[in-house]
C-alpha cells in the first residue's frame, strides 16, 4: 500500500513542475516577443557607445595584381667617399606582379659637396707653395657619383594593416630586393650591385608611399686606384598607381 502512495506522490510532484517550467518559458517568450515594443529597452539601446567599434578589413586595400606604380624618389647617400657628401633626386617604375612580386627601373640623379675634412684639405693643397714639389701629392683623391640607372626585383614576404589616426585604414608590407645596374662616376661608369630592405605603404587605391634602406657596391676608376666602394643610401618615395 505505501510504494503505491510515494508512487502517486512522485508523479504528482513530477507534473506540478513541468507545468510550472510551461509557464515560466511561456512568459519567457512572451517577454522576448514584446522586447521591440518595449519604448524604454530601445531608447537604453540607442544610447550605447556607438563610438567604440572594431574595425576589421579582411582584403587588400589595394589590389597589386598587374599593377603599374611610378613615384619620385629622394635619398641621401653615405659611406662611400668620406670627403663627399650626396644627395639624390629622381624616379621609379614599379610593375607588380602579384602582391607578393614586382620588378622596376629606377633613374637617380646625385648632388654632391665636399664634407668639412674634404673643404679643409683642398683649403691646404691651393695655399701650397707652386715651387713645392709635393702640392700634387696634398690634393685628396675624390670621386663622386652622377647618376644610377638600376633594375631591381621586389619581394614582399610580411603584410599588415595601419590604422591611420581612426580616420581610415591603410596596408603595408615589409620587402626586401635585389638590383643590377650602372653607376656614372666622376671617374667613369661602374657597375653596381645592391641589396634593400623596406617598408611600402598603401595609403589608398592610388596613393603609395615608400621608406628604403639600401646596400650598393661598386668601384670608382680614379687614374690613381681603382677603389671598391661600399655605400649606403636612405631612400624616400611617393607615387600613383597608373592602372
């Protein structure tokens, strides 16, 4: 008789609660169905900082797929003659291939002054007596370049994005390449051999900007020696996308 009774007991315990679970997930419902009616949770959500966001860009910002880029170009050229100081000016063409490849052409032209040790001497050797047999001997041998016609092969290994002061989103890559050309010397024409490593930036769908370092070596043909050269130049540029 007492298992029948804890057994009546079980169900009726049983079907109290699943009727209350009913009720509570029917009031459940009905509370989210009248959330877009509910003035006051519209108004709290309009009122959220709309400002705060997570910007996200999934694609390239600008497509490199047999793309054409020209820019102007400037840099400043050190360690190569120590009584030289020189600038240069001048413009590049860049085909991409791929996001990831391209080859260009590059023309620079230089403007060169002597540094403070290389006034200083020239300074000594004019004021040296003409009967002094040495004068010759006290003039420093200088040489200077004129101008750099180089081609060059790019590779862009490292890609990232910026975010330009929250006003907008611009991409990078970190590239490295490799050149051949000639180098127009005071002395004579030189061949050249250069390795870079640098950071293109792409500010939109046209407008490029560019930081380089680069290696260059060479040799200058004074009458007197012929001098390996080592040089390294920092390199700005801004350019358009043609097509």
């Amino acid at each position: 008789m007492k298992p029948q009774i804890i057994k009546s007991a079980l169900v009726l315990i049983l079907g109290l609660t699943a009727t209350s679970v009913q009720a509570q997930t029917k009031s459940l419902k009905k509370d989210f169905q009248s959330l877009g009616d509910n003035e006051q949770v519209i108004e709290r959500v309009q009122k959220l900082d709309n400002q705060q966001r997570i910007r996200v860009v999934q694609n390239r910002l600008m497509d490199r797929n047999n793309r054409l880029e020209a820019a102007v170009t400037f840099g400043m050229l050190s360690g190569a003659d120590s009584y030289v100081e020189s600038k240069n000016l001048g413009g590049m063409l860049n085909y991409h291939i791929t996001p990831r490849w391209s080859f260009g052409v590059s023309y620079l032209k230089d403007s060169n002054k002597l540094t403070a040790e290389g006034s200083r001497l020239y300074d000594d050797a004019f004021t040296c007596r003409q009967d002094d047999p040495n004068c010759e001997k006290r003039f420093p041998s200088i040489d200077f370049p004129i101008e750099t016609k180089m081609a060059s092969i790019s590779f862009y290994p490292i890609y990232g994005k910026l975010n330009l002061f929250d006003s907008g989103i611009a991409q990078f890559d970190i590239y490295t390449s490799i050149g051949y050309g000639q180098k127009k010397l005071d002395s004579g024409s030189s061949d050249v051999i250069s390795g870079s490593l640098g950071a293109g930036i792409w500010i939109n769908s046209f407008i490029t900007a560019r930081l380089e370092g680069r290696y260059e070596s060479y040799t200058d043909l004074l009458k007197t020696e012929k001098r390996k050269q080592s040089a390294v130049s920092a390199i700005a540029s801004v350019g358009v996308m043609l097509w």
